[in-house]
C-alpha cells in the first residue's frame, strides 16, 4: 500500500527555488543524476570489501530513453535505498545519506564516496513526475518512490530483486512559446553530447542501447558513451606528447599545439590535479574587455565550471587548463562552488607552479621562452603595474629587455652581471623602436662611453619600472629624463663655466621659450646633436605620449627642459647672433625648441610658425 509524504516546509520552498533558479541551465540534470549514480556504486564497492552481504557487480549506468513513452531512466546498480533512507534523503532536501556515511566510517580519505546532495531535485527542472524505483541489500523488498514536485510524495513497496537504483523522468511537454524543448532529452545525439560535456569521466561506463546497421541490417547495440579515465589521471610516463596535444587542441578548441605543458598532483592537506597549457598565440579576442580567463574545474572527474576565474591571476590569465579536486567545497548542488580556502589555496599553488615552469623554461629552453614571452610580454608586465606593484617580485625575473648593444633579450640579471662595478644605475631609453631610441640626441653620450641601455618599447614599460623602482636595490635611470648624472666632474665643470659665459643668451632663449619649457641649459649629454628635450621628475615625456591617448588624461604635461650642446656649431650661431643684437634671436629659439620636438617624436603644436621662422632664416641666409 502506497503511502503519501509531505514534503517539509522548507524542503517545499527550498524545491521551487531550486527548480526556478539555483541551476542557470536545465541541461545540468543530467549530470546530477549521474553522479549520484556513480556515489552509489562507490557506496556498494566499499561495503561489498567490509561486508560479506554484500556482493560486488560490473557497475554501469544506463540511459534509456523512450519516445513512446516519453520518459528518461538512469539506471545504477549502485546500493540502493532503504525507506527511512528515502525518507530521510528524498523527502528533506538539503540531507546527504553520503556525508553521514562518511562520517560514520571515520575515513577522511575516501575519495571514492561523494554526496547525494540535492542535485537529484533538478530532475524537476524537466520532469513533470520522477519516479525512482529502488532496492537495498539492506532491506527485503523494493521501493517506489514517486512525486510531482510539489507538495507531496508517496512510497510504496514493490516486487524488485535486483539491487540498485532507476529513476525514470517523466518528460514535460514543449513549450514553443518560452522556446522551451523537453524532447531533445529523449534523442541520442543530445544525451551523448551532454556526457561527453559533463560526464565523460565519471569513473564507471555511462551506457545506452542504440540502433547501428552492420551489413545492411540493423541491430541494437550497447554503446558506452564515456571515456572513463581523464588524460589527466594517467601518469606523465604513460601520456606521449602526442596524445597529450591531441587532448589540448580537442578540449580547448585549437587547431596548434601548445608551447608549454604543466602536468602536476598535488597530494597532502590539499590533493587535487592540475593540466595546464600555455597556448601557442592568444585567442582573438584575448586583449578586449570581452576575454574571460579561468580554468574548466572538475571535481573528482565530473565538468563543474568552464571558466573559474578566482584561480588565476590576470597576469597568468593566458593559461588554459583544468583542476580537479576531491577536497573543492560545493554549495547546495554541484554547479555552485563555494568560495572558500581551498579555492584560493588552490589558486596560490597554481601561480607558484606556473612561475616555476617558467623560470625553468627560461633556464633551460630560453628559445622557446622567448617564443611565449614575445606572444605574452604585455600580460606579465601589466602584472608587474597592476594593483600598484603588488606582484612585481614574482614576475621581475620574468621580464626580458633588448638593449643598445644587443638585438638579444636579457633579463635584468643578467644587465646587472654584465655592468660595470662602477656604474650604480640601470639605464633605461624609451621609444617606438630601437632606430627611433638610438637616433635619440640623448643616447649620443651613452654611445660615447659604451654604457648599455635597456630600450623600452612597449608603452607599458615606464610605467612597469616605476612601479618597480629599483632592481637588487640598483636604481632605474632614464636617459631622457633628470640630471645627466653619468657626465664626469671635469666635463660638469666645463658646462658651469660655459653656462656662466652664456647666461644672458639662456635667459633670452628661455624668455622667448617661457610658455613651452621650464628651462632652458647648457649640456655634456650631446655630441653629434644640437638640441634635445628631457623631462623632470614626474611624469616623463614618453608617458605624456601614452596618457595623452587615454581619455580625461590628454591634459597631463611632462615638465620640459630644453638643453643645449655648447660645442655644436649652431649653438656658436646663436651666439654670434645675440652678440650682434640682431632680431633673428626669437626665430632661432623657436627653431631649436621644435628641432627638439621632432628628435623626440613630439608634436609641433604651431607647424606654421615653425615653417614661417624657417623660411625666413633660409632667405636670411641666401641674402
């Protein structure tokens, strides 16, 4: 006789929320299903190992979809329900007869028994009826389980000799107005994609039987639909890096291999496993606002996330991969993952195994590093800005720089190596390319007295280093900006003689100058040019480039000096110009200022002032 169940009042509220919102998509059920069916036949094989009443099997689960009739059944021969067991799982949401099992056992390192949860409950999702048909070793006969999902649910016994589970769904009717397709459960292509996607590694043979045609005849055949065991949980000796690439292009939808592998287990306090790859070039849309970063997350082999994104960090976000971890906390259902310590656990080890693969490739493989490094640089050094430098000693060694005297990459390591004792600084140019940084007036004494420069090309790069501030406590210095602090006393001295000499001229340049620089001054940075502009402190002129690109920072100036080379043949013209008091003093002025400019690859902010003073010291000259 069937007996009739309400369900618990929270248990009723807690279904409609269930059904209505937790799970984003209905597909979900599915999986859910298979799961608990995989829990129960690890249930049985554990107790069949202690309990000599109970006998193992060929644990499988089967599919059986019925167009006629329009149910769905999932079918285990896992251990099955007792009626208080029905009662107590089914009928209050929100209990696991799993967890207690555990606990009843005392073994915290049974990876083998999960939770039945309440997963079972996003049957309604698509089902208008569930009925679940059991039978435990535990009890003498069978149960049916039976309900709307409403209010209610009965149980009644039932003549079942085979132990195990089966859970039939009856479907809902299509709902073409809200574009709702409950039939595409019962078509085989659909349940195979959705194990594949889902459950394609549960540990146990996921079956149903399909119509194939051998020899012109049609047959019914048991097909398995998933594959059972992850790439991921075979050992590194057994996987060949064919097999490993094939895996990667399939799973992450890429046509190259990757550049680089990361195969690791981690088994203590925290036990789970990580595959990741570092994909040969970016995805198209990988530096737009639209790019999401994250890693597929697996939970003892069953698909939880595509894309978790709190285990990574932005500045590893080109890693592609996947996590899977028995020790991951889920939060009412398996698609909704606790935040908790073990996610950032997780993820603290996972930046540190990346940054050593890294570094290892960079020591051992430095061609292939610099391959991933010419593809990714802009990711590690915006690392290195972001969140005001907070992860600029992780990633430091990590970025490599061309310089003046070489078209290779070092690291700033290997410049402080090769330095002189003597030198106390990093000297550092920025700009577009290496001819536009080398063609610069300032680099003329660099050239001179063979000092290296790291040539910063990337728009990024200033802004990097100032976060950054010094390297083993060596001091950054751009060429381009401040003090020539690289000029000896002898050469210092001569330029405070000749500023002396010449100090009226500076200050007539810089009265004519006065809305454009802060100063005007004699230098020993020049040789072969006449003229250059540097920057003060703050703000440099290559950043002033940069922000004026970005909105509501066009406004902000670099504070500018204009500095003469004394010994240049243009610099006496100007002097035999003012000596004489003629009135070309103003036109010449104007002309070094914007030869300046253009050295710098800075704007000429009146070009037709600048032609009409050229015309006429052409036409000067011609008289």
């Amino acid at each position: 006789m069937a007996k009739t169940k309400k369900f618990k009042t929270e248990s009723q509220k807690l279904l409609r929320l269930m059904t209505h919102s937790i799970y984003t998509q209905k597909e979900i059920f599915l999986r859910e299903l298979i799961s608990n069916a995989s829990d129960a036949m690890d249930k049985r094989h554990y107790l069949s190992l202690t309990d000599s009443k109970i006998h193992s099997d060929t644990y499988e689960i089967m599919l059986e979809p019925s167009q006629e009739k329009r149910t769905l059944s999932i079918r285990d021969n896992g251990i099955g329900f007792t009626e208080d067991e029905l009662i107590h799982n089914l009928g209050t949401i929100a209990q696991s007869g799993s967890q207690q099992f555990l606990e009843q056992l005392e073994a915290e390192d049974l990876e083998m028994i999960g939770q039945f949860g309440v997963g079972f409950y996003s049957a309604f999702m698509v089902a208008k009826k569930v009925e679940v048909f059991t039978k435990s070793p535990f009890a003498e006969k069978g149960l049916k389980w039976s309900s709307t999902g409403e209010s209610s649910y009965t149980i009644s016994e039932i003549e079942r000799t085979e132990i195990g589970t089966e859970i039939v769904l009856h479907l809902l009717d299509d709902d073409k107005e809200n574009e709702e397709n409950y039939s595409k459960y019962l078509d085989e292509y659909t349940l195979r994609g959705l194990v594949k996607k889902h459950s394609d590694y549960v540990r146990y043979p996921i079956v149903m039987m399909v119509e194939e045609t051998v020899d012109e005849k049609k047959t019914i055949v048991k097909e398995t639909l998933n594959q059972m065991v992850p790439i991921w949980k075979k050992a590194k000796a057994d996987i060949e890096p064919e097999a490993m690439n094939e895996f990667y292009k399939r799973q992450f939808h890429d046509y190259e291999d990757p550049i680089e592998v990361i195969h690791s287990h981690v088994e203590g306090l925290l036990t789970y496993t990580a595959l990741l790859f570092i994909p040969k070039k970016p995805p198209y849309d990988f530096y737009s606002e639209k790019y999401e970063k994250g890693l597929q997350l697996y939970s003892k082999g069953v698909f939880i996330q595509d894309k978790n994104k709190d285990l990574l960090p932005d500045h590893f976000k080109f890693v592609k991969g996947l996590i899977d971890s028995q020790d991951i906390s889920l939060n009412i259902s398996r698609e909704m993952l606790q935040q908790n310590r073990q996610v950032k656990q997780i993820a603290n080890h996972l930046e540190k195994k990346i940054k050593s693969e890294l570094e290892t490739m960079l020591k051992n493989n430095r061609e292939r590093y610099i391959e991933f490094y010419d593809t990714y640089k802009i990711t590690l050094k915006y690392g290195m800005y972001d969140q005001f430098g907070a992860y600029k000693d992780q990633l430091k060694d990590l970025i490599l720089f061309k310089t003046s005297q070489s078209d290779d990459y070092i690291t700033l390591k290997e410049y402080l190596d090769r330095k002189p004792e003597a030198q106390k600084t990093i000297y550092y140019a920025t700009g577009k390319t290496k001819q536009s940084i080398m063609n610069l007036p300032q680099m003329d004494v660099m050239k001179d007295k063979g000092h290296e420069v790291l040539l910063f090309t990337d728009d990024i790069d200033e802004f990097m280093i100032q976060v950054l501030g010094t390297y083993n406590d060596v001091p950054f210095k751009s060429v381009q900006q401040g003090e020539a602090d690289f000029i000896d006393e002898n050469q210092q001295k001569e330029v405070v003689e000749k500023t002396k000499a010449n100090e009226e001229l500076l200050t007539a340049i810089q009265t004519v100058l006065k809305d454009e620089v802060k100063e005007v001054k004699l230098t020993a940075r020049l040789k072969d040019s006449p003229v250059c502009i540097v920057s003060g402190e703050g703000v440099s002129l290559e950043m002033e480039k940069v922000l004026a690109q970005i909105p509501n920072q066009e406004g902000i100036k670099a504070e500018r000096i204009l500095e003469i080379n004394p010994e240049h043949p243009l610099f006496q013209a100007i002097q035999t110009v003012y000596e004489k008091k003629e009135k070309h003093i103003d036109d010449y002025a104007i002309l070094l200022y914007h030869q300046a400019l253009l050295l710098e690859g800075l704007p000429i902010e009146d070009p037709t002032a600048f032609t009409k003073s050229l015309v006429e010291l052409m036409i000067e000259a011609a008289k």
